[in-house]
C-alpha cells in the first residue's frame, strides 16, 4: 500500500482550494466585466443613435416634411460590418434608414425593452430603440415643432466579445500566476511547519534500550500542535522505560533468586559422589535435595503464575472462567491454611454479610486467598486472629483480610507488591518465602479489573481489601 503525504495531502488541499477560489474570481471578474464593458457599449450606442436622431430636420419648401441628411451619419463602430439604423416618424413612416437595413429585424424577447441583441447573416448586434424623440430643427414650421420620432440603431458586437475575452484572458493569466505563487509559497510554508515533526520523527529513532530520553529539538517543543504528542510520547516512553527496567530487574532476580538453591542441589550431589556412603546416608541426602527441587519448583511455579496474570491484564481474554461463589472460595482458602496457622497459635475468621458470584478460575482466587492470609498468618503474633470479611459494596464484591500483627512501615508500603520484595529482610526463603507472592497476587487482581489496596500502621496490623467488580 502506497505511504500518504500529508504534506503532498496538505498542499493538494490548499491548492485546490486556491484554484476554485481562482475560478471563481475570474468568473466574478468576467461577470463584472462584462457589464462594464456592455454599459460602455450601450451608452455609445444610445450617443451613435442620438447622432442620427439629429440629422432629422424640416424641408426648406414649407410642407412640414421631414429631411434626413444621411450623408453626416456616423461610421460604424466596428470596421469589418457595418451599423444599420432606421428612422420614422409617429406615423411609422420611415423617414431614414442605412442602405443595409434588413427588412425583418427580430423585436426583442420582452416588449418594452429598450436594449436587445439580434443576429443578422450570422452576426451579433446590439439594438437601441429610443421612441418619441423630439426633432431637434426648431426652423420648421410651428405646428411642427412639437413632431416627434422613432430610432432603432444596431452596431455589432464582435469588437465588444473579442475586448471582453481578452479582458477574460488577462485576469485567467494573471490569476493563474497568483496561484502558481501563492502554491510555491504556502509549499514552502507547509515545509517549514512540518519540520518539526520531521525532526521529532529523527528524536524518536534515536530512542534505544541504552538511551530513553527523547531529547527533543526547540522547533518541537515550541510548537503547540505538538505538545500532546510530544507529552504522549514522553508518558509512552517513561512507560515502557519503567517496564523495561522492571523486566531488567525481574531477570536478575530471579536469576539471583535461582542460583542460590541450584548451588546448593548441585554441592549437595557433588558431596553424595565425591564419598561412598551408607544407603541411609543417601536417603538423608536424596531427600535434602529433594527439598531444594521442591523450592525451585515453587518458584518457578510463582514465576510462572505472575507472567500468566500479567498477559491477562494486558488484555489477554481467557475463556475458561466459570462462576464463582467468593464466601465459599475464602471459607475453603481457611480451611487449607488452617493447619499452618493453628502451628503459629493464629485462628482464621471468615464473615460473610452476603454470597456474592463472579466469573473466575478458581485457581486464580485460591491462590490471591492463600497469598494474602499466608501473610497476614506468618506476621500475627501468637493467640492472634485473621479476620476475612466477604461483602458486596457499589456493584463490586469486596474481601479484606485483616490482621493485629507488627504492622508494616510506611517507608515498605510502597514497595510490599514489587517482585521479589520481603518486607522483613531478616527472614530466609524458608520462613519468608521469595517475594513474589503480593506481586502475583496485585497482578491477578488486575487481570480481574478489579484493586487492592493496603491499610497499615506500626503496632497495630494490617489490612489488605481486594474490590473486583461484578461484572466479571
């Protein structure tokens, strides 16, 4: 598919717009033209036939006959055919008229007009009629005096056209050359404007994985039409920065996190080879690296579940999601977990106010339960309670998970969902697990559409309220 110019689209634009504008000035212009040119006309014709009206005069002989001296009539207008005329007096007799007047000149289209055009032997004319003009003799005979006549004059409108097209011409000409400037111009202009997008397009191919900053040029940044794209591609690349560096700091984690029971399985193997043993001496040391596979196998497990609600979240439907009642998903998560939290003297409380179902894996919701009450289990002193609540508030069903432990510091607040975050540092990856558990939790959580959020104060517990809404 061809690429788009939008500055080929813009100058296209602009130029058609000028050339309808161009088209319509020259018609204006021709229209105006025109009128002039036929006022003109018209105003000469009327002098031409005023001048004949003139030659009109009495006889010298007394009979009150009136005389046209043709030999003073006025040349034609035009050179290449000649004017005709003819006169009459208020009998309709005619008392003059022009050798080549034709014997059945057309009227005009309308009565009573004054001007009109007509063609004889394929030329154009302009006619005049001027009625009841007096005879401008006053040597005549009194009861005379007051004789009036008829004139109908035609001239041909040939020279008329030819001024009018080449008045036509020139303003086409001359509008053309304005269009092809004002072209060139507003081109240059569009090319001047674009150059800040063009050299925004050079600042982002410059963006790589070593350098995030856009660093953008004075043209960019002072131009106001691109300051949302320059500010969504800003926010897009501290974006993707942040997810860069997160996944960056997730790989060395986890490769951190993985080395440590690898060394361990494999020192273990090497000291089972290295020296013969007794079958049970085996047996111990088969089931210590056992232990440390069982670990491997957790965290692989975790990190295996985080990346599966990250897809979710960024939009991955899933299609296997089935009804699910949330006071009997939470009842269920305290019975499993009621062993581990009986061994550290902590009783598990479930409320429900209501039984509120959403679509779900089951899966998915044990493990975001398991994550949040193993938590709230490991830092709740002994003789304590969790207390979990089920209730359904705004069309979105809400769980808190609820402890009277040591609390969490405002300064790990921030911090408790990243991947691989304890926010106990003295416990081990056996008491403490790999911190990964909130940061799976946060994201399944997500993929749901729904939120959790942490309440916590030194001395007096935690609270963890997860929302996801109904609709899901």
């Amino acid at each position: 598919m061809p690429k788009l110019s939008i500055r080929r689209r813009l100058i296209a634009s602009v130029f058609a717009t000028q050339l309808i504008l161009t088209v319509a000035l020259v018609a204006l212009a021709t229209y105006f033209t025109r009128g002039q040119l036929r006022a003109a006309f018209d105003a000469a014709l009327h002098g031409r036939a005023m001048s004949v009206a003139a030659l009109i005069r009495y006889s010298e002989e007394g009979n009150h006959e009136l005389i046209f001296d043709k030999d003073l009539s006025p040349p034609s207008l035009d050179r290449h055919h000649p004017d005709f005329y003819q006169i009459v007096d208020e009998s309709g007799h005619v008392i003059g008229a022009s050798s080549n007047w034709p014997g059945n000149l057309p009227g005009p289209s309308k009565p009573g007009r004054q001007y009109w055009d007509v063609t004889v032997d394929g030329v154009h004319y302009r006619t005049v009629r001027l009625n009841r003009l007096p005879v401008l003799d006053r040597e005549g005979p009194d009861t005379k005096s007051n004789a009036t006549i008829t004139v109908i004059y035609a001239a041909p409108t040939d020279e008329f056209r030819e001024d009018l097209w080449h008045a036509a011409i020139l303003t086409l000409a001359g509008s053309l050359l304005l269009l092809a400037i004002a072209t060139v111009v507003v081109a240059w202009a569009i090319r001047q404007g674009l150059s800040p997008l063009a050299t925004l397009a050079v600042s982002a191919g410059k963006v790589s994985a070593s350098d995030w900053n856009l660093n953008l040029s004075e043209d960019a940044t002072a131009t106001e039409e691109l300051a949302p794209l320059t500010g969504a591609m800003e926010t897009m690349l501290a974006t993707l920065y942040r997810a860069f560096s997160s996944q960056q700091e997730f790989l060395a984690n986890a490769a951190h996190e993985l080395k440590t029971p690898v060394a361990i399985l494999k020192s273990t193997l090497q000291s089972m080879v290295q020296v013969p043993r007794t079958v049970d001496e085996y047996r111990a040391r088969i089931e210590i690296a056992l232990e440390d596979v069982a670990r491997i196998e957790k965290l692989i497990h975790s990190m295996l579940r985080l990346a599966r609600a990250e897809q979710s979240a960024a939009g991955q439907h899933r299609q296997d999601l089935i009804p699910v009642d949330l006071a009997v998903s939470c009842e269920q998560s305290a019975d499993r977990l009621g062993a581990f939290a009986a061994a550290g003297g902590v009783r598990i409380e479930v409320q429900t106010e209501n039984r509120p179902t959403i679509k779900a894996d089951p899966e998915d919701l044990e493990l975001i339960w398991n994550n949040l009450l193993e938590n709230a289990i490991r830092y709740s002193p002994k003789s304590s309670r969790v207390l979990v609540t089920v209730s359904e508030q705004d069309h979105n069903v809400q769980v808190t998970v609820q402890d009277w432990g040591a609390g969490i510091a405002e300064s790990e607040l921030a911090h408790i969902f990243d991947r691989f975050h304890r926010a106990d540092a003295s416990r081990t990856r056996e008491t403490g697990g790999y911190g990964l558990g909130l940061a799976v939790t946060k994201a399944m959580v997500h993929a749901y559409g729904g939120t959790i959020v942490v309440d916590s104060h030194l001395g007096e517990g935690t609270v963890m309220t997860v929302r996801l809404p109904l609709k899901s």
